[in-house]
C-alpha cells in the first residue's frame, strides 16, 4: 500500500510538474505565471510607487520633461517636434504597451500568433479584406511625398522601442505572461495600421444586403420601405445651405445591369451596433460667456484598458491636450491655446463590391469590357504559434482583393466578388492631427481635413476668434445615383466609379445663423447636394433631439454641455410609446401584470435613469412588436436588413392599416395594432421570466453595461454592471458594451476651460489603481478639470520624470 501512496504523488507530482513548464493550447505553461520574481503578482502596483525622476533615453535632441497629475495624464514639455513624439511613443507604451501591441496585431491579422490554429480564418478574413495592403501603400506615399511624417512617425516607434528595449520580465504587462508572448519591435507602419483598424471598426456595407432585398422586394417596395431621404431628415449641415460650387459631373450609364446572383451566405462583418458619436459646437451668440463652446463624446466598444489615453503635448510652438489613441502620435480629440475639434463617424457608402469573371482556373486574367485583364497575387504568410506558418494567396484586381474564392469560404455563393475600398489606397490621415495639434484657425483646420481620407468623419471646430464649424470630410468617390448601393458586374466598366469629390465640394458649414453646428451619425445634408450620398445606417433620433435642445437654449455654459452629453431623454420612446398605448387599449382579461407593465408605462417621462422601469418595458415591448412587423424578411433568402425604427414609427403613425404590416402568408389580413398587442403579450412572458429570476424591472440592472477587457475571457480584468443610464439612440448613448468612449466640452475663451472624462483610467495595468478609476466618475455624469497645463505648476503633481538626452 505505502508503494501505491507513493507512485500516486509521484504521478501527481510529475502531472504538475509538466504541467508548469508546458502550455496547453491557449494556455500558458504556469511556471513563469507563478513565478514569485517575475508572474503576474509582480504587476500588482501603482505607477506612482516606481516613478523615476531620471531617465536616459537616446536620440534626443534636448532633455525633455514629464509631469504626470494626480489622475496619471502625462504632460510632455520638448523643444521640438521629434523630441516630442519620441517622449510620446515612451511614455505611451509605459502604460499601453500591450495594449497597443494587441491592437495592431488583430488589425495585421496576426492573431494566430498569439492563440493558435484556431484564429487562421480570424487573420485570413483580416488579410483579405488589405487592411496591411492599404498599409503597404501608404508607407510607399509617405516615403515618396511626406518624408516628414514618416520622420515623426519613426521618431514615436524609436520611443516605443527605447521603452521595450529596457522592460524587465518582472514588469512585463501581464496579458504578455498570461498569453505567453513577447512584445516585439514596434514600426512606423504599425501606427498607420492603428488608424487603417479604426477605419476598418467604422466603416460597413450592405451591398450583399440591398442585392437581396431588390431580389425579394421590387425597386418601388425596397424604395418605400428604405428611402434615402425619409420624411423629416435633420442633416448634419443645416438645411437650405447654398454650396457655393460647381460640381463635378456624373455620367449616369444608358442601362444597369446588376449581377442576378443568388446570394445566400452571410456577407463581411460590419461595425458593431451602437458605434456612433455626437460632436457639436455654438457660437459665442448662445453662450453665457459670450465664447464658444465644443463637445465631443464618440460612441465605441467600452474595453479596458480604454481605447484613449489622455496626454498634454508641448513645444515653445503649441501645446495641445486631448485624447490619444495608444499608437498613433498626436491628440485625436481635444484643444490647443487656440482651437478646438473632434469627431464623429460620417457613416459614408466608401466600399463597395464588383462580380469578377475570371478567364480560367488559372485566374490569371479576369474580364473588362472587351479585354482581359491581369491579376495580380499577394501570398500572405500567418504565422501560426505552435505551428508552421499558412500561406495564404489572394487574388488582386484592380478594383482589390478577391475576399471569398474557391480556397477560402468556398461553399458561400459570392465568390469572386472583389471589394474597393479607399482605404486601400496611400493616404495620409497621421499628417491631418498633426496639423490639427498646431492649428490656429479655420484655414489651418480646413488645410488639415484636407489629408484625410478615411474613415469618413465629421470633424467639428470651433476657435477662440470666434468661429464654429463643420465638414464632412473623407475621400469620397463620384457616384452616379443608386451606384454602389447593390452588387455590380466587374466586367462593365460603367459601373467604375468616376473619380473622387474634390475636397473643396465636400459638405460643410461656417458660422451658420442658427448658432450651432452639430452631427450625430445622421444624414449629412438635406437633398439638395448636388453629388450621391448613401449610407444604410444614418441615425434618426440623438441628431434630433440634440439639434432640438442645441436650437432652445440660451446663456450656455460648459455646464450645460456636460448636463448634454449625459442626456438620457428617450425620443424614440416618446414618439412610438404613445401610439402603442392607444392601440393597445384598456382591456388586459384581468393580468395583473399587465396592468402593472402599462401603468409603468403611462407614469414613465421618457427619461432613461439607471432606476427608472419605463426603459426596459418599452425597449422589450418596442424590439418585440418590430420583429413581429418585419416577421417576414427573416423568410427571404440570404442575408437582409430590416427597415429603420424611425421609418416603422412613421409606418405605425401615418399607414397604420397600410399594407407593410400584413403578413402574406396569413389567412387574415393584419394591420399595426395587431402587432403591437401581440407584441405586448411576448413582453408580459418575458418580463414575468425576468422578474421570476432578477427581481428587478430598473433599466441599469436589465442592460447590463459592462466594460470589458480587450480579451473578453479575461472577466477579472473587466467591470460588470455599471449602474448608469442611457442607451442607444438617446445622447447618453451607454448601452450593455457600446457607450461614450471620451466626452470632452472646451469653451474656447481668454484663458481655456475644458473638461474630460472616459471609462477606464490611463494605466494598461490591471493591478494599478489607475486602471479603471475614471469609471465612477464617467458613469455618474462627472468630469475632469482639463485645462492645459504650465510646466512650473506643482499644484496635484502625481510626480515628475525628467527625459534625459544624454548630452
């Protein structure tokens, strides 16, 4: 028996022994986990307690000095440009090294590097989307039209690899020690790759979508249920605005033929729901100070550690402060000593599909007009950990990359569709905040838009002289009416598009006389611009509401703005609510609950507070009775939208017998009231499940929010159920993942007042006490006094670090 015992441990022993220096799959072998010197319990501390008041760092060309507040926001202090995006590239990857790292990996494709075999068809989707083409060319313009940037560009990569270079495996970030990876050397085109991903998160398409529909519905019924310009559009650019140009003309071909292919398959992953912003700016004539004011709140993924990270930049030139993107140089959104601007996606149609027919196997040609063309091949190497590396090749046309072939997702139908995109061609987006962080005036902001190609952004402004502004800008291409909105035949050279919107014609606004100029992911203009605009996913309500709130106020102040941005005033409820209640009517057969769910609704003042019944009741009721209207577009084959919430409301208001709510293939004819009462019923079932199991109707406990670690296994590393209001389509637009990454309100006087906040804290680190120590804050509404700051001011020091040059 005491052998038995014996050979038991020993087996044990022996199991975690292999167990430690080996790893399983995704896992990581536990030895260097565990390791008391160098595992994870060495990350456990806050950046304040390791603070160094020297630091050696080679090739600049003066010393430069970091003061960190009481938050940790670092204010950089150099005597040039390329000093201060060294320190930049530094002082980022010592708190998002990572995080940066990860980022740029996914958007490389490189995914499998770090996990395994079982993201190959992840890295491939990416690869064959030229993500790291696009990337390729833009190097090529760069090195042959902008070696400025480029320097600048090298500069931050020779400050993130100075910081890589001196990292010990003790204060190795602990997602590197949990993955078992190490970081690698960091390159000007991974920072060009971080804005191509942005690109890549914002921008969609539903060709795919539209060909289906067109197929299943006719032109005039695809018309009537998604028509571009609905009754009631508030465009970005204020309506009746004269564009002052001649635009370019548009060859409109004699006859379309779309291709009739049966498309059946899911198409290309598109942006995640309830991505948007809001940005919007007043002239001194509404304010109370008589200066004006910007507000900036983009609506992203709420992920830890937080997509920005809030940096102060100087030189004796200019100062400017704002939000970074870990990565990329500059400040994406803020101010400097004399200007203003910020974001939000213009949701512009910029990619488009085209059938290619292909001459043989071979595909070394495919058909144009009366010719052949040749392809081209790119091999894309996936390094796979664990594994020999995957060769992939993709086919390129000159309208892009064939996405789906015989080699990969062979069994979809819409193979040999190739995709253009403009984010496939050099640009350079980088140059536009350059010149934004040095801006002093309307004509600089104009010159710096004029860089920017993707994606699509409203870019608002607002400067101490007095200006407000707005401009739609990207690279948009020249479209006849209707193109792109459907899949097209690559053979025909009509259906090419016709060269780019000069950037002098795309839409924009100066000092209109309303007062303000202000986007929310809406229509950019009212129909009267002269060149095709479409998008499928232009917002209906936040524009409204926040143009209708923007129009009454007077005397604001940068108060009014926060109080704004955290508005959680519910208009979609308020406008289909009532008309559901009518319909409803008066007679629940004695449910007790029903009565209840309707007197909560009745009582209910359209405001969407974390303790308030109201939201949740009318979310299930609404996303019930819209299933149930459009029950018959689930029966259409392949892939489809459905239409717009705002277009079923007007429906519900204006043709609430019409034809679009009876359902065909029913032996009765149905009319709106008998959707919204059947849907009232799914929501008594469901909320009598969720209070059986909650207990709690409040609208912060049903959706949820939480932010999540960029790994979503990684749960310890998250925050769940943050107690906030809010949701999609309301200012406030907090839903269960998606909410306002970065608010920020500037009033642009004498002497600057500006205010920031975003869910997380500035360390990547989460074992710091900065890692997430903004999100109380962020969740009640609160901000951060953001003023610029001197560097002889020693008021809430955190402590200072002194960036040596050596000399």
């Amino acid at each position: 028996m005491k052998y038995l015992g014996f050979i038991i441990v020993f087996g044990l022993t022996l199991t975690l022994a292999v167990a430690v220096i080996s790893p399983f799959g995704a896992i990581p072998p536990l030895a260097p986990l565990l390791d008391p010197f160098h595992g994870f319990w060495q990350n456990s501390y806050s950046e304040d307690q390791l603070a160094e008041a020297e630091i050696n760092l080679d090739n600049l060309q003066a010393d430069v000095s970091v003061v960190y507040d009481e938050n940790l926001i670092p204010h950089i202090f150099a005597e040039n440009e390329a000093d201060l995006y060294r320190a930049q590239g530094y002082v980022t990857a010592k708190h998002r090294l990572w995080q940066m790292e990860f980022q740029t990996m996914a958007a490389a494709g490189r995914i499998a590097e770090i996990v395994g075999p079982m993201a190959i068809d992840l890295d491939r989707m990416t690869r064959r989307k030229g993500l790291a083409f696009g990337v390729d060319k833009t190097m090529e313009y760069l090195s042959a039209e902008d070696p400025g940037s480029l320097a600048l560009l090298e500069a931050y990569a020779d400050g993130v690899n100075q910081y890589i270079a001196e990292l010990s495996l003790a204060n190795l970030p602990v997602e590197y020690k949990i993955l078992n990876y190490r970081p690698e050397k960091w390159t000007a085109s991974k920072s060009i790759l971080l804005l191509k991903y942005m690109t890549d998160m914002l921008v969609g398409d539903r060709d795919l979508e539209y060909s289906n529909l067109r197929k299943a519905l006719g032109d005039e019924m695809l018309n009537k249920l998604f028509p571009e310009y609905p009754i009631g559009v508030d465009p970005i650019i204020e309506k009746g605005h004269k564009w002052g140009f001649n635009p370019e003309s548009v060859v409109t071909p004699d006859s379309i033929d779309y291709p009739d292919d049966a498309l059946v398959l899911p198409p290309l992953p598109q942006p995640t729901e309830g991505t948007g912003s809001n940005n919007w700016a007043v002239s001194g004539s509404k304010t109370k100070s008589g200066n004006p004011i910007l507000a900036n709140d983009p609506h992203l993924s709420l992920n830890l550690p937080s997509l920005w990270y809030a940096m102060q930049l100087s030189t004796p030139a200019h100062t400017v402060k704002g939000a970074t993107l870990p990565g990329a140089l500059g400040v994406i959104s803020g101010f400097n000593e004399f200007i203003a601007w910020g974001v939000t996606n213009a949701t512009r149609d910029t990619r488009d599909w085209y059938k290619i027919t292909f001459q043989d196997e071979a595909r070394l040609a495919y058909k144009y007009g009366d010719r052949w063309r040749p392809t081209e091949f790119r091999v894309e190497e996936i390094k796979v950990k664990g594994e020999e590396a995957f060769l992939d090749t993709v086919v390129y046309t000159h309208y892009g990359p064939v996405v789906y072939d015989r080699s990969f997702n062979a069994n979809r139908q819409d193979l040999n569709f190739a995709l253009k995109w403009n984010v496939h061609e050099g640009s350079n987006e980088q140059k536009t905040f350059l010149q934004l962080n040095k801006a002093k005036n309307h004509e600089d902001y104009n010159n710096a838009l004029n860089h920017f190609t993707a994606p699509a952004q409203n870019f608002v402004f607002a400067a101490k002289d007095g200006d407000i502004a707005m401009r739609v800008q990207g690279k948009f291409p020249l479209k006849w009416k209707g193109q792109g909105k459907f899949f097209m035949d690559g053979a025909d050279p009509s259906m090419e598009w016709q060269g780019y919107i000069p950037n002098a014609h795309n839409a924009s606004t100066l000092n209109p006389d309303r007062g303000f100029v202000a986007s929310a992911n809406q229509h950019p203009t009212d129909s009267t611009y002269p060149y095709y605009v479409f998008d499928n996913s232009y917002e209906f309500y936040r524009n409204r509401r926040l143009n209708q709130r923007l129009s009454e106020m007077t005397a604001i102040t940068a108060e009014d703005m926060q109080s704004l941005q955290f508005d959680d005033y519910y208009l979609h409820a308020a406008e289909a609510l009532p008309l559901m209640l009518d319909m409803l009517g008066e007679d629940f057969s004695g449910d007790e609950a029903a009565k209840k769910y309707v007197e909560i609704l009745k009582d209910w003042d359209f405001y969407a507070d974390p303790n308030q019944k109201g939201p949740t009741l009318f979310y299930v009721w609404w996303r019930k009775t819209y299933d149930l209207i459009w029950k018959e577009f689930n029966e259409i084959k392949g892939a489809v939208v459905k239409p717009s919430y705002y277009q079923t409301v007007w429906f519900l208001k204006n043709e609430a017998e019409g034809d679009v709510f009876d359902l065909k293939n029913t032996s009765e004819r149905e009319d709106a009231s008998d959707h919204v009462k059947n849907g009232f019923q799914e929501l008594i079932r469901e909320m009598k499940q969720w209070e059986e199991k909650e207990g709690d109707l409040a609208w912060a406990n049903y959706k949820k929010t939480t932010i999540q670690h960029l790994v979503p296994q990684f749960t310890s590393f998250s925050q769940a159920n943050v107690y906030t209001g809010g949701g999609a389509g309301m200012l406030n637009a907090t839903s269960s993942r998606h909410g306002a990454s970065w608010r920020m309100v500037v009033e642009l006087g004498e002497d600057i007042n500006a205010f920031g906040i975003y869910p997380g804290g500035q360390s990547g680190n989460p074992g710091s006490k900065y890692y997430n120590n903004f999100i109380g804050k962020w969740a009640n509404g609160e901000y951060l006094d953001f003023k610029i700051r001197d560097k002889e001011v020693s008021e809430g020091v955190l402590f200072q670090t002194k960036l040596s040059s050596g000399k």
